[in-house]
C-alpha cells in the first residue's frame, strides 16, 4: 500500500510520537500518528529489549523517514530527553564528538545521528506535550503503543 500524501512542495506535517518500555528496560514499543491536511497515517513497532528513551526516539526517527519529500513539520513529543537532546543538547554532542560533557558516550548516539540526518531534509519545529493529559494525538499515541506491545506479546507466545 502506498502512503504517500498528497502534498504540496513543503506542506505542513504534523507528527505525534509516543515510546516506552515495560519494564525499562525491557520491552520497547513506538507510535507515531503523521497528520497532513485531511490525511492520517499511523506507524507502531516493537524492540524485545529497549528503553524508554530509545522508543521515544524511534517513534520520532519513523515519522521523519515516512515523508516522502521536505516538509515543514511540527514534531509532538511528551519525551522532555528528546525534545531537550535535539533543540539543545546535540549541537555539543557533534560537536565534541558525541561525547558528553563529562567525555561519556552519548547514549543512544546511534539514534541521534540517525534523527539528526533524518532532520537535514524538513523545517522541523519541536513541540513538547505534557503525557497523559488529555492531547488527543498523543493519547492515540499511548494507545498504539499498547497495541503493538500486546500483538508482539500473543504472536510471542502462540
């Protein structure tokens, strides 16, 4: 199925993102729900062995690798590590080469390379929602995320 939308050059995209693990660590679970105009597309995944951290960011890293061509986007995010580690944090980490102030590896590094990159294409604004306080979008979110933890959960154990 092809989920292109039907957008103009630099269309707005509206992206809702939502991750988490039970336990954390343990196992991981994303939603992203993007939003063009009148048309909506949902993503959800699964990791066997995350963080909260790590999920928060692949829902993010899957709603920017679905567009198809650049986009302004407004990035919905209830990860205050995500919404600080890209509009504050990541400019010193490349800069130092990915080590953090007190010359640690960053952690999950892979991933924000990969957001980084996934960045360089669209005009991404980066908004921050607080969790479980009624936000349509990211409560849809939590609930896909839900969702395709319990399918992996019963296909695991057939």
């Amino acid at each position: 199925m092809d989920y292109n939308f039907y957008m103009s050059e630099k269309s707005e995209v509206h992206i809702y993102t939502d991750g988490g693990c039970v336990p954390n660590p343990g196992l991981g679970a994303w939603a992203t729900i993007l939003v063009a105009g009148i048309n909506e597309k949902t993503l959800s995944g699964v990791e066997p062995d995350s963080t909260n951290n790590r999920m928060e960011l692949r829902a993010a890293l899957a709603g920017l690798q679905a567009l198809k061509r650049p986009c302004r986007v407004v990035l919905y995010t209830d990860s205050q590590y995500m919404q600080r580690g890209i509009t504050e944090w990541i400019h010193k980490w490349r800069k130092n080469g990915w080590l953090t102030a007190k010359k640690e590896p960053v952690a999950n590094a892979d991933l924000w390379r990969e957001l980084w990159d996934a960045l360089q294409t669209h005009e991404v604004r980066w908004q921050w929602v607080r969790g479980h306080a009624g936000d349509h979008y990211n409560e849809r979110c939590d609930q896909l995320t839900h969702a395709a933890r319990q399918t992996y959960l019963r296909t695991r154990n057939r």
